[in-house]
C-alpha cells in the first residue's frame, strides 16, 4: 500500500519498473488496475472512517444515506485492516516471498514502520481522540504478522479461518477472566498505557480494534496479497467466495439470535440500539476497559458471540466484515481493468488511497482542531461535515499527487525505511 502502512507508491503504468518494497523484478508485472483498484478501496476505506467519525449518527430504517452509514460503522476499518496486510505483501514479496538479504530488509522495513506507527498512533491517543485511532493497533498487527510473510496464499487463508473461528472465543474467555483491578495493575507496569492511556492489553485484546480477533483481517489481507488478481480464475473464486461470507456471517447471525431468543436479550442490554446518538458517543470508542470492544458492544454477555454487529468481535462479525472488504476489493479491481472511463475519472479518488496516511492524521487533527468540540466525534458531526471531509482529501491529494508522488507523511516514512538498507 501507499496507505496507512506501507506507503508504497501504487505503479500508474502496467509495466513499472521494480522500486524498493514493491514487487521484485523476478515476480509478474502487475497490471496497472489491479494496484489501482487497491488505491481505490482504500480511499473508500478513508471516507468510510470519515462517515464514522464525524458523519451523522444513522437512523435505523432510514433512507440509502443511513444505509451507508451503517455501513461504514466497524466495516470501513475492517476493510483498512484487510488492506494493511495486502500492503505487507508488497514489502515481503507479492506472489514470491523474498528471502536472504532481501528477505532481512523487507523485515526490517516493516519493523521500523510499525515503531513510527506506534508513536504516532500513541501521539494521537494522547489527545482528545483517545483509543478510537487505529495506527498504534496497525504497528502491533504489523509485528505479529512478521512471522507469516513467507507462507503460500492457501496457508494464509487457512490461517485467517482458523483465527476467525477461534479467536472471538477465545477472547470472549480471557475478557471474562480478567477483572478491573488485573487491567490496572497490567497497565501499570505498561509504560504505553501509562504515557497514552491505550497499552499493550488495549492493543491485543481491550482496545477498540484488539490484535487477537482483528489479525483475521490482516492475515486475509496477506493471502489476498499473494493470490494473482488480474486472474479470471481468482476472480471467479473471489466472486463466489466474497458474497458467500457476506449471507454466512450476517444472514446465519441473523438467523439464530431469533430462534434462540438472543436478539431481544441483546437489544435489551443494548441501549445504543434504542438511541442511534449513543453510537456516537465518545465514551464507547474509548477503548477503555468499561467498553472492552471484541465483546464490545454487547460487554460480558455471551451472547454477543452470536452477533454480527460492528465490532462485536464476534466469528460472523469477522466473517461478514471479510466478505464485505473482499467483494469491495474484487469489484473495484473488475470495473477499473474493464472500463478505462472509470479509472480515469476516478483518478482524484484514488489519489486519496496513495495518502491515507496523510489524510487520516491529518483528518483527526482537524476534528480536534474544531472549536468547542468533543473529539470522537465532533458535536457538529452531520452530513454537511462528512460532506466537508470528503471533498476536502479529495482535492488535497488531487493537487498534491499532480507535483508529488507520495503523500507529506508517506515520504516521511518512506524515507524512515530506509535505514533498512543498512541491514546484512
């Protein structure tokens, strides 16, 4: 990615030549469109964090606008996540792992991009913001995904089932462990929890997006990563295989919370689903202990591992929200191969996906820049503000990619990396 993690510069021409963190000489040339179409989803990504963070609260059985909303709501950083592990692919190797000193150096870059993360993320946990930003979550996924870079597509993909299926559970079962008076003590001893409020427990099990359920999403990233996506055949597979998790994980949910009786047990302890505005509400994308988030909105009651709502954390949560990013990925990079006219009109759009990093820090110093406001989110969050944003990355990366080519941020962590060169 050129994105948030990787700030590799997305090739404009079908047959680049091989730059540092991309694909090496010895792999396929990538056709144009199907790095494009990773661009374009993670714009999408960018505006779907936008709609969140400073867009109207939605109204159940609104109109199309609410509908997108919804939409948004846990899926856009799940498709971020998703698009974090493609990224690594492009350091680590993307149909061909590197190995020896290549191997060493893709390593250390991605190593040295999850410290600056880790600051940075820690930086804006710091503020008003608090535990709703992603990045120091990113820098910890990035680490424990080191391990993994070298393993083939379908060793990834069992590996991101097999986290889906397992590890909702899991934590399910050490959240229920764990009493307030451990989480203080551990957080004592953590010198990131006492700096930015948002420690190591936040990060891997706690915080708004917890390393243990959410690798599901980095890990299908990777293995997207490394599967030939200009194929007919991949795409036909991808075509099945999106839209299949999307009726399993939200239709299957669906369907057994109400021959269960769990949906009305859930809806009772849930008074966000009574008032829409309490989903807005600063207090529950914290990130603190009160409102452990993989269990999350439905806090210890079991039943929450049976739903598939934002960030429940859930099995049918990680599956539907991977359906959703997979099936977003695949028609992006479809419409851009097949319709020339898109991908050219699209260009100011998918200038936003080259400098999510750029646009997402700088997107949170603006809400806090705000005068008057509570930080996550605004008190004017409304249509016109999401409106506002939108427009606004728009025309900065527009502008800025016409004379640059990389975003302010991404050359800044661009030019981090390469310490990795010095690495034997």
């Amino acid at each position: 990615m050129t994105e948030i993690e990787s700030a590799e510069k997305t090739p404009r021409r079908p047959s680049p030549s091989p730059s540092p963190g991309s694909a090496t000489a010895t792999e396929r040339p990538a056709p144009m469109a199907r790095l494009v179409g990773v661009d374009l989803a993670r714009a999408l990504a960018v505006f779907g964090m936008f709609a969140v963070h400073v867009g109207p609260a939605p109204t159940p059985g609104g109109g199309v606008g609410d509908w997108f909303l919804e939409l948004a709501s846990g899926r856009a950083s799940a498709l971020f996540a998703t698009l974090a592990g493609f990224s690594l692919m492009l350091i680590a190797g993307r149909f061909e792992p590197k190995s020896g000193l290549a191997g060493r150096q893709a390593k250390a870059r991605i190593v040295i991009r999850a410290v600056i993360l880790l600051v940075v993320g820690s930086a804006l946990a710091m503020t008003n913001f608090g535990g709703a930003g992603i990045l120091n979550f990113y820098a910890l996924y990035f680490l424990l995904a080191l391990p993994l870079l070298r393993l083939r597509a379908r060793t990834l993909a069992i590996t991101a089932v097999t986290l889906a299926v397992v590890t909702p559970q899991v934590a399910y079962v050490i959240r229920a462990l764990l009493t307030e008076s451990i989480v203080h003590s551990i957080d004592s001893y953590d010198p990131i929890a006492r700096i930015s409020g948002v420690g190591v427990l936040d990060l891997l099990l706690t915080g708004l997006y917890p390393a243990i359920t959410w690798m599901t999403f980095v890990v299908t990233g990777m293995t997207l990563g490394r599967l030939d996506l200009s194929s007919r055949a991949v795409q036909r597979r991808l075509a099945v295989v999106g839209p299949a998790l999307i009726a399993f994980g939200y239709g299957v949910s669906w369907l057994v919370l109400r021959l269960t009786g769990g949906a009305q047990k859930l809806m009772a302890g849930m008074p966000a689903m009574k008032d829409p505005g309490a989903m807005k509400d600063p207090g529950m994308a914290s990130g603190s202990f009160d409102a452990p988030v993989g269990g999350g909105l439905w806090g210890p009651d079991a039943w929450g591992l049976l739903a598939a709502e934002p960030h429940s954390g859930s099995t049918f949560d990680l599956i539907g929200s991977l359906g959703i990013a997979i099936t977003v990925l695949l028609c992006l990079t479809v419409a851009l191969d097949r319709l020339s006219w898109l991908r050219r009109s699209a260009t100011p759009i998918i200038a936003v996906g080259t400098m999510s990093l750029t646009l997402y820090v700088g997107h949170i110093l603006v809400i806090l820049a705000l005068p008057g406001e509570a930080a996550t989110p605004p008190q004017s969050a409304s249509a016109a503000l999401l409106l506002c944003f939108i427009v606004g990355a728009t025309v900065f990366a527009a502008v800025w990619s016409r004379f640059f080519r990389r975003g302010p941020l991404e050359y800044l962590l661009n030019g981090a990396t390469r310490l990795a060169r010095s690495v034997r």
